[in-house]
C-alpha cells in the first residue's frame, strides 16, 4: 500500500562565493513533528546531509543522494534572519521581502497551491522559468514527490562558516544542487511550501 507523508515549512536556498551552496528545510509540522535538515554541496560537488536524528536521516537518504551523511543537532532560529546552528556549520541568512514569484503564488488558495494535482500541473512552467526546478518528481527507492509552494521571500545576504572555513558572502545557487530531482531555485530564497511524499507503507 502506498502512503503520503506531507510536510509543512519552508526551505531556504542560497549559494555563496567560497562556491558552496546550502538548503535548509524548516518544517514545522511533519508526520513526527517539528525538525531541520541541512542539505550542502560545496564548490567540488561533495553533497553532505546534516541530519538531526536517525528517523530524519533514514527517510531523508531513501528520497535523495548524498556523498556524506552526519548526524548531528540542527537549530535553526528568527524568522527576518534565519540563524542556522550544527557543530558544523555557523550560517545567518537575511530574508527580504516577497518576491514576485511569491506575490503571484499568494493569490492561490493554499488548498489548491499544495495539492499534488496542482504541482503537477505547473510542473512545465516551473521547469522552463525557474532552471533546475521542478514541482513534482520521482525521487529516490520509488518514491513520488510533490512541492506546493505558497510564498517566496528573497534572501539577501548570507554569512558563516562551514567547517570552519568562512562561506563568503551570498550568490546564485548556480550551478544547481544535484540531491534529488529538484533544485532550489538560482535566486537566493526562501519558499514556504507543503512537500508531499509518496512512498510504500
């Protein structure tokens, strides 16, 4: 039997000039609760998941393809700047204003804008004005994936560490991330969505 999990939050896209390029997901609902995960791909194309227990990790791997997988606590705090906490990475991201991709979407009920059908629906559109971007997708051990997206804020600056190392300052998320199926889009933001996942019970 086939189930769906969904998940509600928003993920934070944002390259920088040391050419590392991070996505962090904050969701505050999903089917055990609230959590973040760090997904980083650096300049090399080395794609690490920062994992803040097994159940995360275990679910997170089954659905996209990383080199490197650490366990470790992941904070993630503010809402005008995100602070984003691990033993690994230091990172502060600064959200601006909706953007007009975000402005266009808020005029979608949310019903609509999160149901599968929907993403299914703009899935060609995202794909030809957002590069590396899609809506739905076949992700990893069968699984079937859905991103419903209901407002895009622009993220303006960035700051922090990686290892230790200083990340630079903010940049396109170019070349895309090669996690799964799906980038976030080139322009530094964040999307509130519901992702929805298909998978074997």
């Amino acid at each position: 039997m086939r189930v769906r999990d969904r998940f509600t939050g928003a993920i934070a896209g944002a390259g920088s000039t040391s050419g590392t390029r991070i996505v962090v997901g904050r969701w505050d609902s999903s089917p055990w609760g609230p959590f973040a995960d760090v997904m980083i791909e650096d300049a090399s194309g080395h794609r690490v998941l920062l994992a803040p227990d097994e159940r995360t990790r275990d679910f997170v791997i089954a659905t996209y393809v990383f080199d490197e997988v650490v366990l470790e606590p992941v904070q993630v705090t503010g809402s005008a700047e995100w602070h984003v906490v691990t033993p690994s990475l230091d990172l502060t991201l600064h959200v601006g204003g909706r953007t007009a991709l975000g402005a266009l979407l808020r005029g979608v009920p949310p019903f609509l804008a999160t149901s599968p059908v929907w993403c299914a629906a703009v899935d060609p559109v995202a794909r030809v004005a957002l590069r590396g971007v899609r809506t739905r997708g076949t992700a990893g051990s069968g699984r079937r994936e859905w991103y419903g997206a209901t407002s895009v804020h622009a993220i303006t600056a960035l700051g922090g560490t990686w290892r230790g190392a200083p990340l630079g300052t903010l940049a396109r998320v170019d070349p895309p991330c090669r996690f799964g199926f799906s980038s976030t889009p080139a322009r530094p933001s964040v999307t509130s969505l519901v992702t929805t996942v298909e998978r074997e019970s």
